[in-house]
C-alpha cells in the first residue's frame, strides 16, 4: 500500500474523483471503518451457509407478513418489508450505499465502539449503470397493496428470488435514508447455482471481468471494464476527518441519524424480530 494515496482530510477524498468523468447520480458510494473487510449484505455476515441465511430471510419475512406489517410501511411489497427490516438492524440481503462521497466518507471514519482503531478505512466508489433498477414503483406493484394470502405466497416469494445484483431506490424514503441520501444494493443468493458460497461483492467484481475479458477475445466489438476503485483512510486522521465533516459540512452521527420516541420503539420490535429469526434459522438449518 502507497502511504501517500491515504486519505488524511476531506479534500483527499474529493480530490481523488476528479479524474472521474462521471456526472452527480452515476457514481454510489460506501464507506466502511475496516478496509479488510468484504463488501456483502449483513445477512452473509450473520449466516455463513446458504441454508441458514435462507431460513433467517423466511423467518423474518414470515413473521412480517403473518403477524403484522412493518411500521413505516403502507405495502405488502416484501422488498419494502426488507427495506425497512434492513433500516431497524435486522440482517436482509440489502447493501446501503449513499449518492454523496462526503456521507461515504463519514462512514468510512465512524467507529462508535472503537473497534477498529487500529485499521485503515475504506471508501469505494462504483458506477451504478452496471446493475440494473430493481421496479419499486408502486403503480405497477399495485398487488402488493393488499394483506398476503395464502394463494399469493408463491408470488410474494418470487418478488425476492433474483439472479443478479440490482440497484434498488426506494420511491418513499424514511427520513434517515433522505437525510443520508442513500440507495441499495440487493443481491442473490449465489453467483452460480452450484456455488458453495454466498456471494459477495468482490467475487461478483471478479466474475464480472472475468466474463468481459473472455468476451472481448471472442468479439470484435468490446465490452467496457466495470468501474470499481476504493481509497483508504488512513486510521490516524480518522477523528480529524470526522471533525471536519461536521464543523466545515455539517455532517455528523447527530444529522445523520435522525431518531423518535416512534422509531426507538420500533427498534425494539425489529431486535425481537431478528433475535427470533436468529433462533428459529439455527434451529432448523
């Protein structure tokens, strides 16, 4: 690693999009306070086999609609239930991302229980065009407006069954995800159906140009690269970039994270929910 390409201020990390020719809307971003880490949904970080995360997301999901539909929520849809399921805490195949570098960034240096002092941070950055729109629109989902029935299980289930990674965007927005400017990023379960492994983002990067690379020597006419690049930020000056995305920015954990008497007792919901499913996935897995 080249110690002078670590971010030490806010400006580094302006600065090193510059060479992108990319327009606001085209790049999402991700931060995360440990530039070891894999970038996957907190599913596959809470269920290592694919039978168990499988499980958990029934679990989670049948409880939801069988016993009542989430707070916040005016659909069925159950990409909405997971949305707001992933918003409270409870582990969904869902990524959060955020439009704005500067909200990337923050998350990148913030480390509430200081559990990771001692590593770097990682920014990464990545063209949204390379996964497609997964359709919330509410129009054309108008069935997902009525209570689940039995009869309409099956189709409830094949809204979550995907074989790609796609971008979703939420039409009707929970303030912390306005304030944060956020989207998502929904995966399947595997990259290959007989992969023995949950997937993750860098194995999806991987197989990606992987298949661009066999294809541009087959072809005349050739594919572009995915655009994938991560900065680190170096651990020392994660306080001080902190420090200055609030005083200079205004962007912090107090106008980031927007809180109510309503969303605490909500919380507490989703922690039994997920505490449940826990259980239950292990139990039958």
């Amino acid at each position: 690693m080249n110690e002078d390409s670590l971010i030490r201020k806010v400006s580094d990390a302006i600065n090193s999009i510059h060479f992108c020719d990319f327009e606001r809307g085209q790049l999402i971003f991700r931060g995360q306070t440990n530039s070891k880490w894999d970038i996957l949904p907190s599913l596959f970080r809470e269920s290592i086999e694919f039978r168990q995360a499988t499980l958990f997301e029934a679990v989670t999901m049948g409880q939801l609609f069988f016993e009542d539909k989430s707070p916040y929520v005016h659909s069925y849809d159950p990409l909405n239930q997971l949305i707001v399921a992933q918003h409270f805490g409870v582990p969904t195949r869902l990524i959060d991302w955020t439009y704005d570098i500067l909200v990337g960034l923050f998350f990148a240096c913030y480390d509430p229980k200081n559990e990771n002092l001692n590593e770097n941070g990682r920014l990464t950055l990545v063209e949204k065009s390379i996964f497609n729109n997964f359709n919330s629109n509410s129009i054309d989902l108008g069935e997902y407006n009525r209570p689940l029935s039995p009869q309409k299980i099956e189709q409830y289930s094949q809204r979550l069954e995907i074989d790609n990674i796609y971008v979703v965007e939420p039409l009707i927005r929970n303030p912390r995800l306005r304030v944060q400017d956020g989207c998502f990023t929904f995966f399947p379960w595997k990259f290959h159906s007989d992969d023995n492994e949950l997937l993750t983002f860098n194995k999806y990067i991987r197989e990606q140009r992987k298949h661009i690379d066999e294809y541009n020597k087959k072809n005349e006419e050739k594919q572009d690269y995915i655009f994938v690049a991560s900065k680190e930020i170096d651990k020392n000056f994660k306080k001080s970039i902190l420090e200055e995305l609030d005083i200079v920015y205004g962007i912090s954990a107090k106008s980031l994270f927007i809180d109510s008497d309503y969303s605490k007792e909500t919380e507490a919901y989703f922690q039994e929910l997920r505490n449940h499913a826990k259980k239950k996935s292990i139990e039958l897995a």
